[in-house]
C-alpha cells in the first residue's frame, strides 16, 4: 500500500491554516517528500507523519515557495540524530542551489547526496531496500517559467504466485518469497527458476502523480495515464483566468480537471492555491463540471492507496 499526505497547499505565501507546497508518500517505513514549502515541518507534525523515513526530497523547481522550508527540515534531521544518507533529487539548476541550502542548513552529520535529474526513471530500492521490488520515481519535464520537473511514482505488483507451480519445479519453500520478490532461484541440479515460472499475469499496480508548478502540456498528462492519485496545480480558480495561468505557468482548477479526464485517473486532488483563494471548496465546480470526482485538496489530507484484484 502506498500512504499519500498532503502537507502543504499553498503558493506563494504561506496563510495561518495552509502551509506552502509539500506533499509525503510512504510506503513500507520508508518515504518521499516532494517539495518542502514553507511550514513542512509543522504540517507533518499536525498530520502525524514521521520525516525520518525520507529516503529522498524531491524538488519540482527552485522558487522559493518550494524550497525554503529545506534547510530547517535537513537541520531538524541531523538534530533527531539521523546518520544514513539523505537523497536531494532536482531539475537543472541544482548544482548552483544546492551549496545555498546546505550553507544555511549548517553542519549536518549524514550526507547528503544532491542528484540533478533529466527524465530517467529512478529505481527506488537503490535507495533502499525497503521499497518494493519494481518501485520506481520518474521525473517528466513540466511547463513553468523556470526548468521543472513532476514526479510519477510507480509501485508495480508481480502476478500471483502458484505454490503447485513451486512444487513441481521442486523450488524449496524458504524459497518461495524470493520468487515473490523478483528473484531467480538457483536449484540443487543447476536449473534456475525465474519468477516468471511460478507467478501469473502481472496485476495492477499502484501509481501517485505530483504536478509541481505547470501549465497544461502533453508529458504531464502522459505521465499522469491511470494514476490512482493525480496532485496538481491549482493556482487560479476561475476559467477566466486562464490567459493568467499561461502567463505565469500555472493552471486553472478547469484545466487541472481536463487532464485528470484525459488521463482516466482515478482520483484527483487540487493543490497549490493562489492566496486570493480563501475558500477552495466554493471554486471547487468549475474543476467538477469537467472532472466529477474532483476534490479540493487541504493541508494534512490523507489518503492510503491499496492494490486491487485487477490485471494488466
């Protein structure tokens, strides 16, 4: 199961009842933060949530309403007596931003390794361990006034295992969870099982989109194709607004909803409000009308996504 926490939903300015751009995916004890606003820190602690699970910190861009919550986070950490190390993935532009951060983070007594990303897919159990075999972050150019990148992260699930299939090829059964996992299995009479052997159709998986700063374009709705949960860019309200929204590289919560349509996902949460939007909820039509099952996405909004019984 993959947990998705909303922890930020704010642009430009933070306001007393919302945090600016964040959003936590967790997943087996283990976590990605994408974006880190201003007011992370609090917002996880009222949602509950634990950031000494982040295996990474997933940046869309480098303004300001993005980032400038890192530097106290990464300090916090070293504080709580974190040692392992700390992945700082980002769009170009993170070799010159990167020694800022860490300049005002201070001394910190884990590494941190900053990764600069095109659009390669990241295999996420080099990272760690913990993740899922498969599970995979892939970046995807956006459009905004500056380089930037979204994220898809994908927990895929291996079909089911047939215990009648192990016997007959004689698989020992401490074997069999490996087989489960991805592994091939080396045998006494020097065959080698694949899981491919002893495993059906592969099933439906899990799939968790963030948008980051973007106006509407062809690879944010590829990447969002069947998303189980789609974030994105809310920033204007109203459908009039968007010669606005091109102008700056944002999108209406219109335009949001068109692309959540096209891209068949299954849910879709409206984030990274203008600070002229008080009351998200009394816009919230203008993205139904295009999209019914759209919702208004708010600070600590949780959801935990499960996988299903259907194949691919």
């Amino acid at each position: 199961m993959l947990t998705i926490t909303l922890l930020g939903t704010a642009a430009t300015m933070p306001l007393p009842d919302r945090a600016l751009t964040a959003a936590l995916a967790e997943c087996g004890g283990h976590a990605l933060l994408f974006d880190c606003g201003e007011g992370t820190q609090a917002a996880a602690r009222r949602a509950g949530v634990n950031l000494m699970k982040l295996d990474a910190i997933c940046l869309t861009h480098y303004h300001g309403d993005h980032i400038f919550g890192l530097p106290g986070l990464l300090q916090t950490l070293g504080c709580q007596g974190r040692e392992r190390p700390l992945t700082l993935y980002g769009p170009e532009g993170l070799g010159e931003i990167w020694p800022a951060l860490r300049t005002l983070a201070g001394p910190l007594p884990y590494p941190v390794r900053a990764v600069q990303l095109d659009t390669d897919p990241i295999d996420l159990t080099t990272l760690s361990s913990g993740w899922p075999a498969g599970a995979q972050l892939t970046p995807f150019r956006t459009r905004h006034r500056v380089p930037s990148r979204g994220y898809r992260l994908d927990l895929p699930r291996a079909g089911r295992f047939d215990p009648a299939k192990a016997r007959a090829l004689n698989v020992p059964v401490p074997a069999w969870k490996l087989l489960q996992r991805g592994q091939s299995i080396p045998l006494e009479n020097g065959a080698v099982v694949a899981p491919a052997d002893v495993l059906g159709p592969a099933r439906r998986g899990l799939r968790f989109v963030f948008s980051g700063d973007t106006a509407p374009c062809p690879a944010l709705e590829q990447a969002a194709q069947n998303a189980d949960l789609f974030l994105c860019d809310a920033t204007y309200p109203d459908n009039e607004q968007e010669a606005q929204a091109k102008q700056w590289g944002h999108s209406t919560f219109a335009q949001g909803a068109a692309i959540a349509k096209k891209a068949d996902v299954r849910r879709f949460w409206l984030m990274h409000y203008s600070p002229m939007i008080l009351e998200p909820e009394a816009a919230l039509p203008n993205a139904q009308a295009v999209f019914p099952a759209a919702e208004c996405g708010f600070d600590g909004k949780q959801i935990i996504l499960q996988y299903d019984e259907e194949t691919t």
